[in-house]
C-alpha cells in the first residue's frame, strides 16, 4: 500500500468568494508541470470563468444513482482511485452523499481516496467547521446541517483562506456572477447581509489564523526535541498533561456543549474527555428515551475524536470532579440545565456542588439560548 495521499484545503467564508477557482487554477499550474491531475467532482454553478479553468483538465464520470423514484449524479469514488491520478481535484468537501451511497459524506470519499495515494484539493466554506456550528447558528441565524469534524480538517497538509470583501462578493452577487438574478436576490434578502458576510469572513480568518499558529507551535516543538532518543527509545521533550472535561447528559443543549469543549481543547492543545456519570455501568438500565440521547451523544463525541468515559456514581459532582483533578484538567464543561419545577431544582443543585467543589478548576456553564428562553 502507497503512503497516505495529502489533503489541501481552499477555504472560505462564502458561495463565490472564488474557492473553486483557484482550486483549478493550482490544478491548471500542476497539469502544466506534468503532474497528472483528474477532476473528481466539479459543480459548475452556472459560473463561466470558474468553468473555463476546467478546459484541459481531465474529469471522471459521474456516478448515477437511484433514489426513491429520482436519479442523482455523485462522485465515482471507485473510478477515482481506479484511474491513479497524482492528484483529484474534488468540489464542495462537506456535500452529504445521496442515501444507500458507500459512504454517507463526500470527506469520507476523500479520506479513502487519500488513503489510496492520491493527493486531493478541495473546498469549503468555515461554516462547516463542526465546532463552529453553534456560533454559526448564531451569527447568521441558519443552521448548517453538512459539517465536517475538526480532526478531518487539522489531517490538511495546508489550508488556503481564498479572500474577498463582503463588499466585493455583493457586487459579485448583484452582478449575477454568483447566482442567477432570481436566486441572488433571495439570496441578498437572507444570508448574504454585509453584517452577516463580516461576521463570517473574521471568522475565516482568525480559523486560518489559528491553524498557522497550531502548525508553527507543532514546528517549533519537533525543531526543539532532541534527535538523541533515550534508552527506552522515547523523544526528551517535553509532554503536557492537560485536559478538558465535558459532562454528557440526555439535555439536548449536550452537541453544542462537546463542539465548545472540543474546540477549547484544541486551542489549549490539552486532552479532551467526555463524561456521563450513572448508578450501574450497563446504560441499558437507564429509561428508553434517556439512553438513546445519551449514547447518540456519546458516539458524536466519539466522531470528533474525544475520549468518552462511563463512569459509576452516585454522586454525579463528586465523580465528575475527581475526574477531573486525576487527568489534571484544566476546565470542566457543564450545561445549563433549565427544565421546570424538580428537574430545573436539581440541575442547579448539580453545578453548584461541581463549582463548589472544583475550586482550582475553571468551569465553564453553557446555555442553549433557544432553550433558555423556552423555559422562562
């Protein structure tokens, strides 16, 4: 088996900042120098001068597939790897395939085809970032429903922030550059607001801000390890012993408290746990409903490549924070549970015992706004 392909990502803020096209034209400059490149996926959009940089480039078939009575065109993975390009160019990195596909994402197609040896280029806007996805909500009031794990992104080799003025991209816009007339002025009533584009586009930029930082700190620490290995064959440098705790429950603010907890411990390069505390290790003596939401929340934070714990308790405050001090975390993620009457009694009970008793640890209480002002 070839080593592992490398992933290059044209990252942006937006539909028509021009990810795609300078996502062909880095093919056009590598075709020119004799690499073999082949176009794996390519939505035109209807954009005349992103599909002029297709011309000479070589494209693999579409897959057809039928879907309930309904035909649709994905990309053919397997005739991608067949080919044996250098390298595939592949549009639109987070698209969700049509069900009954062999893989339920177009990053899933991705990784396998890196897997197979073949360097990939591909795009996507920051506002698939998997955690990012509550404040996305928040900033533009939609809800992205294709992310991408952050694990997924950080395998990139480099990541290109393609750049563009708000102001600019609504000149693209109103242009008809981007969409056609119809579609674009729904779209300048909706999403593409100039407050909503700045929002987005800093956030762009301070995610491609932080990857060229987490890659200069990466550098420096290997430049400062020494090459001479000690006699059990393990490098001198130094390790860090951090981490992050986040406290599952059945609440369905739980997502948006493993995306914050996950991404802090990025940030902090520390190691990121996720904790559900229970009377009896078997979850299957928790009621129905209950143990669904737990376990669907588990295996999300199992998918972003946080390590999840069971652990036996009856004191949910006292396990948790004892937890916590043994894998000298640094912070605890608890959410603000706000149901009514008893439920509502016991949820601040709860983080006030874990604040009361893990006074050398920072912990951090998330509320879900939507639920917030639902329960009053």
């Amino acid at each position: 088996m070839s080593s592992p392909g490398k992933l290059k990502i044209f990252l942006g803020y937006a539909a028509g900042v021009g990810k795609t096209y300078q996502m062909l034209e880095e093919a056009q400059g590598l075709k020119a120098k004799g690499v073999d490149v082949v176009i794996g996926y390519f939505e035109p959009h209807g954009r005349k001068d992103t599909i002029a940089k297709t011309e000479g480039l070589e494209t693999v078939p579409r897959k057809r597939v039928d879907y309930r009575g309904a035909t649709f065109e994905e990309m053919d993975t397997e005739a991608v790897i067949a080919r044996k390009p250098m390298v595939a160019v592949i549009d639109e990195f987070p698209h969700t395939n049509v069900p009954g596909s062999a893989r339920a994402k177009r990053w899933e197609d991705v990784l396998f085809i890196l897997e197979h040896g073949i360097d990939v280029l591909t795009t996507m806007n920051v506002q698939h970032l998997e955690s990012l996805n509550d404040h996305m909500a928040h900033v533009t009031g939609v809800k992205v429903r294709e992310t991408i794990p952050d694990w997924v992104v950080k395998q990139a080799v480099e990541v290109v922030m393609v750049d563009l003025t708000p102001r600019a991209l609504l000149n693209r816009l109103e242009r008809g550059v981007v969409y056609p007339q119809d579609k674009a002025k729904r779209a300048l009533e909706n999403f593409f607001k100039e407050s909503t584009l700045v929002a987005l586009r800093e956030m762009a930029l301070r995610q491609t801000a932080m990857e060229v930082e987490e890659r200069l700190e990466a550098s420096d620490a290997a430049a400062a390890v020494s090459p001479a290995a000690s006699a059990n064959g393990q490098a001198s440098g130094p390790q860090l012993h951090d981490a992050v705790v986040i406290y599952i429950s059945d609440d369905p603010s739980t997502a948006m408290l493993i995306r914050r907890g996950k991404r802090v411990a990025d940030v902090i390069h520390a190691d990121c746990f996720a904790l559900f505390v229970a009377e009896e290790s078997d979850l299957k003596s928790l009621p129905t409903e209950k143990r669904v939401a737990v376990e669907r929340h588990l295996n999300f934070a199992r998918n972003l490549h946080i390590e999840t714990r069971v652990l036996v308790g009856a004191d949910h405050a006292k396990t948790i924070v004892e937890f916590a001090r043994m894998h000298n975390a640094r912070q605890i993620f608890l959410p603000r549970l706000v149901g009514k009457g008893m439920d509502r009694m016991l949820g601040k009970s709860f983080v006030h015992q874990v604040v009361g008793m893990a006074n050398d640890i920072e912990v951090t209480i998330v509320a879900d706004r939507k639920q917030e002002r639902a329960g009053g």
